[in-house]
C-alpha cells in the first residue's frame, strides 16, 4: 500500500514540474522579426506618353485564390520607360506601404526583373548606402519589334549583391529568401 502512495505522489510531483516546466517556456519574451505581408505588387512604367500599369493582388496569401494579375496596356516598342514597383500590405487598413521598408533596408534588399532578352533591358536608378541597386526605380528599354513575353519581378531579402551579376540584375548567383515574386505578361507593339 505504501508503494502505491509513493507511486501517486511521485506522479503528481512529475506532472506538477511538466506544467512548470511548460507554463514557464509560453512565456518567451525574446523579440521577434516578423516578415511583412506583401498582398500585392504593382510596378509603373511611364514613357512614349503612356502609362502602364501592372499589378498582382493576392489578398489571401497562400489561400485557395490565385493572384490577380492585370496590366493595363501595351507597350510600345524601341521606347524607354520610366519604371518604378511598389508593394503593399492590403489586409490593414490603411493598406500599409512595405516599399518604405524595403527602401530604409536597401541594403538587404533587391528587386530582380527577369524577362528575355527579345522584350528589351532594364538598368537601375536607385541604390543603397553601399551604392549597390535596390530596384525600386529603374528604365525600361523596349526591343524595337513587336513581341510578347513575361516580366517576373521578384523581392529577395538579404541577397548577396557583391556575387557575380546580382547588380546588374542577374538573379542566378543573388541567394537570399523570396519575399515576393509575380509574373506579368508583357506585350510589346
């Protein structure tokens, strides 16, 4: 009888330090660095007296939805445009403009616009304070015959931009993490 008295004090003595034990690590106050939300891209082209808008909103992430993807016209070809891509955060309200974060962190970020070589050329017009490009800004220069393709813009977080390419755009070599990625389809005429 004094074996099971033992036994069930002995248990009780186990469960009362598991729940210490446990209550004690729920309790963590170390900081943490939560990605943004970045709902929807949209980057602005403006030349040849156009301007053309191409957007991708995603308001639920990862849900069942596919991402809306619009563009607003076609471009012209042998033309130079202005480009400028913003990102949001449209699950808040106000829709919060994760492009400020991205560009007081310059230099832990990039945008990469990939595309083939037959669409035409992108080169940068903004840097960070290493003089290394961001990517918010930059001119697009149209191939000089009419042609269709796809224009994948892509956010990465801490890339290496001293690897080979990566400042001039060649995402191959960047590494880093993904924090956005869409695809537009671009016609040019």
């Amino acid at each position: 009888m004094k074996t099971m008295k033992y036994f069930k004090s002995s248990k009780f003595f186990l469960l009362t330090v598991t729940a210490l034990t446990l209550a004690s690590c729920s309790n963590d106050d170390s900081p943490v660095n939560e990605e943004e939300v970045i709902t929807t891209v949209t980057t602005t082209l403006t030349g040849g007296g156009q301007v053309i808008t191409l957007r991708s909103r995603d308001l639920d992430g990862d849900g069942p939805n596919a991402p809306i993807v619009t563009v607003s016209g076609n471009l012209t070809a042998n033309t130079t445009y202005l480009g400028e891509t913003v990102f949001t955060n449209e699950t808040v309200n106000p829709a919060e403009d994760i492009t400020v974060e991205v560009e007081e962190e310059g230099d832990e970020h990039q945008i990469f616009y990939q595309f083939p070589v037959a669409l035409g050329s992108i080169v940068y017009t903004d840097v960070d304070a290493n003089g290394d490009p961001i990517g918010l800004s930059f001119t697009l220069t149209t191939s000089t015959s009419a042609t269709t393709g796809n224009i994948v813009v892509t956010l990465r977080h801490l890339p290496t931009k001293s690897a080979t390419g990566v400042a001039s755009g060649d995402i191959t070599n960047a590494g880093g993490s993904t924090d956005a990625q869409v695809t537009f389809p671009i016609v040019i005429n």
